[in-house]
C-alpha cells in the first residue's frame, strides 16, 4: 500500500511528531510506502509531493511547525468571480497519479470538513484532528492545545509579577478564534482573575466589578484573561474607562503556535498517528482518529465535519473557578 500525507490549516505543536508517528509505523510495521504531500491541499492539487523514507524521519518528534508546510488551501472553494471552482477531479487524479490508497489529512476542523468530502468522493481518507484551538469535534483532545496552554499560562505567570508591581490591570489575549479553550485552560492555570470565553458571553459591568471588588479587598492588581473572538483592546479600554485603573494590553499571538511540543501533546501525537496507521491496514477509510476517555479511538468523518466544539458552559474548570471567585464575567 501506498498512503499520502498532508497537513493542512494552522500549524501546532506536534504535526511532525505525527507524521513520524504515521510514517515510522507505516514502514517499520506495516510495510507501506510513505508519500509526504507538500502545503496542504495546495500540493495534491499541483502534485508536490515527497516519498518519506526512515531516514526523513530522524529528529521529529520535538521539531515545531510541519516539514511537510502547510497552507489553508481549500480544493472545494465555492464561488470564484461568480464561477464554482470545484476543483474534486484534479485531486482525485492527483490522487490516482501519485498511486495513492490512502491520503491521511492532518488538520482542524476546516481540513476534516475537506475529508469528509473527499470520502464522499470515493477516495481513502484518514483524519487526524490537529489545533492549539482545541475545538475539534469528535475528541476530548487535539495535540498542540496543551503546548500552547503551557506557553500561555507562563505569559501570565510573568504578567502577574509586573502587574503587581504597578498595580495595574492586564488584560492578555489568547488564540481561539471560535472556543475559549486556550484562554479557560491557561486562565485557571495561571490564576487569573477574570477570564472571558465567547461561549459564557460577558457584561463589562460585571468585569469591572469584579476588578474593582479586588481593589476593595487590597488587591490592587488584576489579570484579565480574554479568547481571541473577544476584543481585547475594547475590553481593556472600557475596564480602564470603568475602573479607573491603569490598564495594559497583551495580544500573545502566534508565539502560541510555534516550537517544541510538550510530552503529553508529542505522545497523543504519536499515539493518533500509529491509530491512523492501524485503520488503513484494516481498510477502515472515512474517519477520523481521535481521543476519548484517554483512549484512541475513531469517529466517522460524517460525524465531525461542518461541527464546532466548544466549552460547555458546566466545564468543571468553570464550576471550580466560580466557587474560588474567579470572575467569568456573566
Ligand atoms: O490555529 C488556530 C488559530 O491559531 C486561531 O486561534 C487563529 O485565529 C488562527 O489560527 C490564525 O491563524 P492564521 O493567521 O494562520 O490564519
């Protein structure tokens, strides 16, 4: 057999250590060849494409971004100066061309949704959810979350020491441009006082209060963490407005993206890639492997695409937040 590989979107944190974990299985145990596919879809439509060999596979697994590139190309674009530019048939001869049996999408939800379509289209596909964001459906996990939430929550660790020193409010914007989950996971860890997630909503009165209740109690200081869908120069702004209070700005940005995979991400990396392997040896194409109960496992690509996961507004980190007076700012 012959499998492809891709990974498409936003890169993360652990995409190499995936692609070894696909690749080294392939060879070593299962005997297949290995087709490295360059830039996303962008490379199975020009056919760039690489054949991966043991050697290719060396000094992986801590290797930040993908080797392979990636890019947010989308070979099923709606409308193009009011034309469709459905591009299907030139993947699906690329597909053919490059003797796949087999193409493995590693991506977020917008490369599952391009999955699942690839599936209806008859070809072999297998998913593998990646996103620091977190919000794929169909898996308690995507590798590149927690790295990004360690990078986060030391952003706010050096934050806090400056903000007390001033006695200042600092607001710090998080990546999540649709799930709160970075800004929920790294706000609880860094011990942040307010944290707003788009899925809870906020009331500007509520966090100002919430800064302003602190002050009262001689904690004149206040970190306030925000999801990227939030604006946070806004909510800095009207906190500064609202309270008085000297106030900063803090867009954390790509660095979140970037660098070395932390263990737990670089083995649920591996341990997905090797799945993913497993299921094209047993011919289980359309599906997307994933983790669930700390556990890996698979979920039809039918079940994922066109899907968001967000936080649940009873995540117990918010529960216990609450009972500790951390604000959510509803
Ligand atoms: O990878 C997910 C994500 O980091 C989002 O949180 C962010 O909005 C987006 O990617 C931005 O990425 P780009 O600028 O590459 O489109």
């Amino acid at each position: 057999m012959t499998i492809g590989i891709l990974s498409s979107g936003g890169d993360c944190p652990g995409i190499n250590a995936t692609i070894r974990g696909v690749a080294k299985t392939a060879l070593t145990h299962f005997g297949m060849k290995v087709i490295g596919i360059k830039s996303g879809f962008q490379g199975l439509l020009s056919q760039d494409a690489i054949p991966l060999n043991e050697n290719d596979l060396s000094g992986l697994l801590n290797l930040g971004g993908t080797i392979l590139g990636t890019s947010r190309e989308k070979p099923f674009k709606k409308i193009l100066d009011g034309k469709s530019d459905d591009r299907s048939d030139v993947i699906i001869n690329s597909y053919k061309q490059l003797g796949l049996d087999c193409l493995v999408c590693i991506g977020g939800n917008g490369t599952q949704k391009t999955a699942h379509k690839l599936s209806k289209l008859g070809l072999n596909i297998i998913g593998i959810p990646k996103t620091i964001d977190n919000d794929v459906w169909g898996t308690d996990a995507t590798f590149g979350f927690y790295s990004a939430v360690d990078i986060a929550t030391d952003a706010i660790d050096r934050l806090h020491s400056t903000a007390s020193s001033h006695k200042r409010v600092m607001v710090i914007e998080v990546m999540g441009h649709k799930a709160g989950w970075i800004a929920l996971y790294a706000g609880m860890a860094g011990g942040a006082d307010v944290i707003l997630i788009p899925e809870l909503g906020y009331n500007q009165q509520t966090v100002n209060q919430a800064i302003l209740d602190r002050v009262a109690k001689d904690k004149p200081y206040s970190i306030v963490v925000i999801a990227e869908q939030l604006n946070a120069t806004e909510i800095s702004k009207a906190i500064e407005e609202g309270t008085k209070l000297e106030t900063r700005t803090t867009v954390l940005g790509y660095v979140q993206r970037g660098g070395s995979p932390s263990a737990f991400d670089r083995n649920l990396a591996t341990l997905l890639g090797g799945h993913a392997t497993e299921l094209i040896a047993q011919g289980r194409f359309g599906r997307m492997v994933s983790w669930k109960n700390n556990a890996v496992t698979s979920i039809p690509l039918s079940e994922v695409a066109g899907k968001l996961r967000a936080v649940p507004e009873d995540h117990n980190l918010i529960i216990q937040g609450r009972r500790m007076g951390i604000s959510f700012g509803a």
